[in-house]
C-alpha cells in the first residue's frame, strides 16, 4: 500500500493538488533517494489544473520552476462529466473520527474503460471522500485528505506563482534540475 499525504484546493472545476513526494509512505522510494529528491528542489509538487485555459501547471516551489501541459481529454471535466459512474454502498466505518460511508466506485469512459476505486465519505463533510484507494501498476494507492475546510480559495491559488521560471515541457525543466544537481551547466 502507498500511502500519499495531500493538499487539494479546488474551485469551480479549477483543481489544486500539492504533494510532498518524500513524505510518501509505503513506495519503493528509498530513503537516500528521497533526500536527494530534496536536495535537488523536486520533492514538492503542486499540479494546477485549469480546464478553462485546457492547461495544467506542474509547479515545483523548490526549483520555482513551472512547466505548463496541454490538458489531455481523459483529464479534461468535461469528458470526466460524460463517464458513467456507479457507487454500490459497501458498509459504514468511522475513519479519520468521522462517520464514512464505504463505497466501490466503477467510472466507465467514452471508449468503455473502466477504473475502479474505493472511497470513504465523511457524513459531517456532505459525503466528501477523506479517503480513496486505488490500485496504479499493481500498487495499492490511498490518498488520505485531512484538515478539510471549505470555503472559497484566492484565485491566485490556480495560477502558477509569478516569480517562477516557466519552461516549455516538464521535460526539459526535469533536465536542467538534473543537471544543476550534476554541477552541470544547463544549455
């Protein structure tokens, strides 16, 4: 099981999720990579998905660096809101000190594909999922949300920060991190 603390900040279809990619319990991570990770400024992560400019922002504070990505169809809410999902009510547990209802959810796109998931709805946070398990690869994923307030973030929260260096593809960005980390110059 892969355990991933998380921050998610969302908004009318505008998404927020900032993760801290060392802190990630349960992966094959090891500790001496983790390090290096931070070492290197690429340990936090900050995704901002915005649909309405069909971009996303992968931001990464320690190397105030963004890249900016298309947004691909499947991630687009557009496409999520013509996918067919189905919860089945699998029983209630409390978790996290709050009542939750345990559901499967089976989220079937366009093309017929299928995900499946299992989520736990806080009944005192309007059925907001606090947990939800996945499997990515083989690997059992949990994202555990805590301290869940609700309320309307600044719309800065969905831009990326202005004093970061915008670079063309992740790729690119990921290289000169690499590099830097090397004592390379970057071309």
């Amino acid at each position: 099981m892969v355990l991933v603390p998380a921050k998610l900040t969302y908004l009318g279809g505008q998404a927020r999720f900032e993760i801290d990619v060392s802190k990630v319990e349960g992966g094959r991570m090891s500790p001496l990579v983790a390090e290096q990770i931070k070492a290197v400024g690429m340990a936090e992560v900050v995704l901002i998905t915005r649909p309405d400019k069909k971009l996303s922002y992968m931001q990464y504070p320690g190397l105030k660096a963004y890249a900016e990505i298309p947004l691909r169809d499947e991630n687009n809410p557009e496409t999520a809101k013509k996918s067919k999902v189905e919860k089945t009510k699998l029983g209630e547990e409390t978790l996290a000190g709050y009542a939750c209802i345990k559901h499967l959810v089976v989220v079937t796109d366009e093309q017929g594909k299928t995900s499946e998931g299992t989520t736990w709805n806080a009944r005192d946070l309007g059925g907001f999922p606090i947990v939800i398990e996945t499997s990515q690869k083989g690997s059992k994923v949990t994202l555990l949300f805590s301290d869940v307030k609700f309320g309307n973030p600044p719309s800065s929260a969905f831009e990326p920060a202005k004093d970061y260096q915008k670079y063309d593809d992740v790729k690119t960005m990921m290289r000169e991190a690499m590099m830097k980390l090397l004592g390379g110059v970057p071309k």
